[in-house]
C-alpha cells in the first residue's frame, strides 16, 4: 500500500551505536553494540511509523551497508522505494563520554553517486507521489553531482500537486531555493537560516535553536513562537527531525496550527532526554504537551 507521506533521503546512515559511556583513548570492553539505520529523512520516518502513518522511504543504498540499512527500515513497518547504488551507504559511529552523556560521532560526508542513479531516483519519486499527500526531503546530498536534484524533486513534487517539505543545506538547499518551484515549507536551525538570503521564497518557515523558542515565519513575518517543555537533555541529535515528523502527523491529521505546533514541540523534547536517536514513543510525546507554550504573534502575542 503506498504511504500518505513519501520521505526522500538522499544521504542516509548505518550507525554503529554504543549506547553506555566510553573513555576516549583506552580499549573500552562493552556488553554490546546496536546497529541503526539513521539520517535526518530515515529519522523522520521512523517517527511517522511509530505514530500510525503509511510512509515510503527512499533515497540512496548500496552494498552491504545498504542493504542492512534497507532491512532495518523495512521492519519499522516503513516502505522500502531506495535506489540501489553502486557505491555502499555511508557508516558512522555514535557513542557517549563524560558525565553528560553528549555523544561523539564520527560520519563520513557522503558517498558517491552518478548521474543516471539521480535519475532513477526521479523516476522512483515520480512514481511514488501518485496517492501521497506529503512529500518531505530531508537531509543532504551525498556528492556534489547531486547537487541539482532537490530543485528538481520539487519540480515533480508540483507537477504532482504534492506539498513538499525541504530540511536540508549546503550547495542542494541553496538551488532548490532560487529554483521555480521552492518548498511550500522549510526547518532551518539559526544558523543554517543565517546562511542565506533566499528564505522569503518559502511561504513558512520554522526556525529551530536548540532549546530556545522556535520562530514561525508565514509570508515573512513572525506567525508563532514555540517555547519548548524544560527538560534534562541527554542527547539532541535527531531532535529537528522529530520536530519535523511532529509536525507532519499533526498536518495528516488536519489539526489546527498551534495543536500540530504544540505536538511538534514534544516530540523534539522527547528525544532530546533520551540517549537514541528518533525512537520516542507516542506516549513520550504525550507527557510533555502540557509543557509547551505556544504564541500566536499575530495576535499580540496572545498564549494559544
């Protein structure tokens, strides 16, 4: 069946997890190891599984790693639409040190593609759009060759009369913004924002900084401020794309715009306390909604 939202992740990540504390520069023996297929579009499909929704996942995913990555989607009830590349997934590693628990990772940039797999990869999208009501490209590009093909998943998204939603950056984002058809919305954190002129072409735009309020910008002009619930962060890698995902399953389910911006806000809480990465539970979200301050600014502030 295909799903209500197809998510493109171009640039995805198997992820060797070490979820304990380790010390840097010693041989640290552990119970165990966790594998996880991760990056920004992967995370923000798990989460729309986890929440009820059909989603179809594609992108980039050769070799070995690939195919690993591509079984552990499939069993998050996610649907499998990649595209197999010559070149293997990229791998990372993830793990905890100090008393803090902030991570360390360490990822590569990419992997390398071609121009006749970005081809087939507009073709699988353009495919896949017929029924959806959502598509969300998520993530950056894995090579430079790439670089033109969010410009052009927005030209299909429009033929189509799907909405599409943009979160990525670099040289792919800056295109896709002076391009014909721009995302009718986009989540760029502080400085990503910073880093170009181009936003005013998006009609909404959400502004994220960590734990500091999240600017909503309709048109130009501030529309909403979100002030997250307090929390004890654990880890905030992810954090964006359960927002992301959180906003998505309020606009599925056709909520008003302060529920969907209230849920969206949890939900990137929950997973900042957790050590994983976009694993949260519904319930996870739930617990922290009341917690939320949502501010209609076009009405003089007022507390939605």
């Amino acid at each position: 069946m295909p799903g209500d939202t197809l998510i493109i992740n171009t640039n995805p990540l198997l992820n060797l997890v070490h979820t304990g504390r380790f010390v840097p520069g010693a041989i640290n023996r552990v119970a165990g190891l966790a594998m996880h297929a991760e990056g920004k579009g992967v995370n923000v499909a798990r989460v729309l599984a986890r929440l009820g929704h059909a989603v179809t996942l594609t992108g980039f995913a050769g070799g070995h790693s690939g195919a690993w990555l591509r079984e552990l989607i499939r069993n998050e009830g996610i649907e499998d639409a990649f595209v197999q590349t010559a070149a293997p997934v990229r791998v990372g590693f993830m793990a905890s040190s100090g008393q803090d628990g902030h991570p360390t990772t360490v990822l590569p940039n990419g992997f390398p593609v071609t121009g006749e797999e970005c081809a087939r990869l507009l073709e699988q999208t353009r495919q896949r759009l017929a029924g959806a009501r959502l598509a969300i490209i998520s993530g950056s590009v894995p090579d430079p060759v790439a670089n033109g093909l969010y410009t052009e998943l927005l030209d299909l998204c429009r033929a189509a009369g799907v909405p599409c939603w943009l979160d990525a950056h670099g040289a792919a984002l800056q295109q896709a913004l002076a391009g014909p058809h721009p995302p009718q919305l986009a989540k760029p954190n502080r400085e990503e924002h910073a880093q170009s002129a181009r936003w005013d072409a998006v009609a909404e735009l959400h502004i994220t900084d960590g734990a500091a309020p999240v600017r909503v910008e309709r048109s130009g002009r501030l529309a909403w401020r979100v002030t997250p619930p307090p929390i004890r962060q654990v880890n905030p890698v992810g954090s964006g794309d359960c927002y992301l995902a959180g906003l998505a399953h309020g606009w599925l389910r056709g909520w008003p715009p302060a529920e969907r911006l209230r849920f969206a806000s949890a939900a990137g809480a929950a997973n900042a306390r957790r050590q994983d990465v976009a694993l949260i539970e519904p319930g996870e979200v739930e617990d922290l909604l009341d917690a939320v301050v949502v501010e209609d600014m076009t009405r003089n502030g007022a507390t939605a």
